[in-house]
C-alpha cells in the first residue's frame, strides 16, 4: 500500500506582467484591435445622437453641429476614426488566413485572399459618399 503525503507540488507559473503585451508587436496589434471596439461603439453612439437630432429638428441638429464642431469631439472623432481604420486594416488581414485555411483546406496568397474584402469596402465607400455628395 502505497503513502501518500499531504504535500502537493505547485505548478511552475512563470512571472508575468500586467503589460505583457507590450513586449512584442503582434501582442501589441492584437490588443489595440481588440480595444478598437470601443471606437466602433463610440462612432455608433455618436450616429444614434446625429440620427435623434436629426429627428428632433432643426435646433436640435445644429446643437449637435457645434457640438461636433468641439476641438475635443474633433480630437475624438479623429482618434477613433485612426482605431477604425487600423481594426478594418487589420481585420481584413486576418480574416483571409483563416477563412481560405479553414473553408478551402488550401492556401492562397494573403494578397489574393484580402481583394474582395477591400473590393467590397470600396463600393460600400463609394456608395456612401455617393448619398452625401447627393450624387443619388
């Protein structure tokens, strides 16, 4: 009959940083990613208050106009676009990895896989600025 002890050994957990991402470039573009969503909800936010003035009329919009106006909202909306457009760049650089890994069981050139995302971003743009330019 095997004894046993009351002593119980402690996994090996080496030391780690609250700031380990900081350490190497991809740890850093993945947090920065993954914290861009706040950028997206705060873009978000900001469309439902333009929307809600909108409807609200013509004291309520232009209220919201000089708000926007705001050097701080300006440096805010700045920033979080600079998020937005890094979380869409990166994004699309992602996504084709694994989609073509996964989907076709083969692999093709980042490249390659990363043209229709950018293809479709670009009508989307396109259109849009098509409904502000009143081209539509």
């Amino acid at each position: 009959m095997p004894q046993y002890s009351t002593f119980q050994p402690k996994p090996y957990r080496p030391r780690m940083s609250a700031y380990w991402y900081l350490d190497r470039w991809p740890y850093f573009k993945f947090m920065v990613r993954e914290l861009s969503c706040v950028a997206v909800a705060y873009f978000a936010v900001v469309m439902l208050l333009q929307i809600h003035a909108i409807n609200s009329g013509a004291d309520a919009y232009a209220r919201f106009q000089a708000l926007m106006r705001c050097p701080v909202m300006l440096a805010a909306n700045v920033v979080a676009l600079a998020l937005i457009l890094f979380h869409a760049v990166t994004w699309f650089a992602l996504v084709p990895r694994v989609f073509m890994r996964q989907m076709m069981g083969s692999e093709i050139p980042d490249v390659v896989a990363m043209i229709p995302n950018y293809g479709v971003w670009l009508v989307a743009s396109a259109v849009v600025a098509a409904f502000a330019l009143r081209l539509i």
